[in-house]
C-alpha cells in the first residue's frame, strides 16, 4: 500500500491491425500538420499531470513515425517507452507450436501484459485509434491523486452508449451494469449495436433489443495498479492451454470481468460528458476530423499541438 511515486503513466495500444480500417489508423494523420488521434491524447494527458507515456506498437509502424514521436518526447520532456508486442512475448516454450499458424496479436489484455517491465506504478491503459477527451484524463488523476487505485481497486470511464455510435455502421460496445455504490458489476460485450431512426438496438440472430442511450459503455479507458500484470500473465497462460484457434485474442474487458467474479475486485466507474470519438469504418475519419478543427478553432487545442 502507500504512495507511489509521483510518474503518472499512461499506457496507449498502439499494436491491433484494425481489420475494417483499410491502413494502419494508429498513423493516419487528422490535421494538416499530420497530428494523430493518439498524439491528441498524448497532450491531453501532459495537460492533465501525466508524466510517463508507454506505447505498445507492431513491427507494422513505420519508423518514421515512431522517431516523431521521440522528437515530441525530448521537446515536451516526457518519459517515452515504445514497446513491441510481438506473438512470442509471454509465450511458455511448451505453447509454441500455437505461434506457427498465428498471424495476428494476441488481443489487448497481451498488449498490456507486454508493457509489464517498464511500469511499476498505477497506470491508465486507452486505444490509441479513439478520442476520449480532456475530462477522462483529469478524473482519473484526481482518482490516482486519492491513493484509489489499489491491488483489489480499479477504475474505468465510461461513456453513454448515444455518444460513442458511427453513423457508418454498427459497432461492438462493452455494456456496463454498476452496483448502488458506483463500481462496476458487469460488463458484456455486445457486438452489432446501431442507431435505427431514433432508436439505439443491439441486433442478434432474430431478435432486435433496444439500448438507453445513457447506457454507460467500456471505451478501454482504464485505471490499473500494477498488480494486474501479475493476473494478466496468468489468465494468458491458462488462455494459451486451452488451444485457442489462430485467431482467437484475449481481451482486457473479459479479464476484469474474470477479476471482479473470482477476486473480488471493485472498478470504480468514473463518467465524462465528453464526445468520444473512433475510426471504426474508413468514413468515420470525416467526423474526427471535423470535430479536431472545430476543438482548434474554439482554442481547445492549438493549431500545431507541438510547437
């Protein structure tokens, strides 16, 4: 227990290859300047106290970019970690035949595990292709500042389902129910979620269900303790007996989830009412780009974010 230093860390995924985005959208520039999503939450973040950034990337990054990124670093004075997540990172020698006909990551909850040597301290984990806003970051500083992230207590901010929709598609969301205390009871993650004339509805099989739209959402913005590289490590292993397909991946929700039912974890569900934004459909690019120059334009931002 006790104080940790004073490094507030934020750990951003960089490493999925999206599969309905054509390109690598972690890069795909959103200003003139060629500023990324994940660059706009790197500077909130800075804004909000973070002092540490860890990146977990692909081998599919070009180095032209990550080298962007450490000029940013040296010139804002951050500490910078890139790490790669590679498909043997973690892997028990008795599991790698299971690396032969693997092509594609492991899933986030192996992406945070990757990051496990270079953070000893509690730590926010979020997408690097989504927009959270400023106020997700300042919440979850105040809950870092409290001592409230702890070995047994998390945190996550959520977002009411109507804010987080592409107009290009359905969308998978992790549904959130909470207890009367404000912590987390269940998230499940549902897959064909859309808006139909005024009506938000999760679509499956035959039956069509229609979603409140406060429902609150899982956007993978996490609070963690150090402690979860620990569970992490071991619920991969346990994932890799039970012979997943080449495809299967193993994912951050799923695990709390495992943690709150088995260990008794609490994660506290802290709320924003900022727009979130993601590319999930190549035409949800127009919106985020839109609503950036619009956030520059009324002096959220500025116009070159490192100059």
């Amino acid at each position: 227990m006790g104080h940790f230093s004073s490094t507030k860390t934020l750990l951003i995924m960089a490493g999925g290859l999206g599969s309905r985005y054509q390109g690598l959208k972690q890069v795909d520039g959103i200003t003139a300047n060629d500023e990324t999503i994940l660059e706009f939450s790197i500077f909130d973040a800075l804004e909000a106290g973070f002092t540490k950034i860890v990146v977990v990337i692909n081998s599919h990054l070009p180095v032209s970019y990550l080298t962007r990124l450490e000029k940013i670093a040296s010139q804002r004075k951050f500490e910078l970690h890139l790490v790669l997540q590679t498909i043997e990172k973690f892997v028990p020698k008795e599991f790698y035949k299971l690396l032969q006909d693997r092509q594609k990551p492991w899933g986030t909850a192996h992406a945070i595990l990757c990051a496990k040597a270079c953070i000893q301290e509690p730590f926010v984990v979020l997408n690097a292709d989504d927009y959270y806003g400023k106020q997700a970051f300042v919440e979850m500083v105040k809950w870092i500042d409290d001592d409230q992230i702890q070995p047994n207590q998390f945190a996550m901010v959520a977002y009411p389902i109507a804010v987080t929709l592409s107009e290009n598609g359905s969308v998978s969301r992790g549904i959130c129910s909470l207890n009367a205390a404000g912590y987390l009871h269940k998230v499940i993650e549902k897959t064909k979620i859309l808006r139909e004339d005024a009506e938000i509805v999760f679509l499956e099989n035959e039956s069509r269900q229609v979603i409140s739209s406060n429902t609150l959402v899982s956007m993978n913005f996490w609070g963690f303790h150090p402690a979860i590289f620990e569970s992490l490590e071991n619920s991969f292993h346990h994932f890799l007996s039970s012979n997943p397909s080449s495809i299967l991946e193993i994912y951050i929700p799923t695990e709390i989830q495992n943690l709150i039912d088995i260990q008794n974890l609490q994660v506290k569900v802290l709320s924003t009412s900022d727009k979130w934004y993601g590319i999930t459909y190549p035409e949800d690019k127009k919106q985020v780009v839109d609503f950036i120059s619009e956030s520059i334009t009324n002096k959220l931002y500025p116009s070159e974010l490192w100059q």
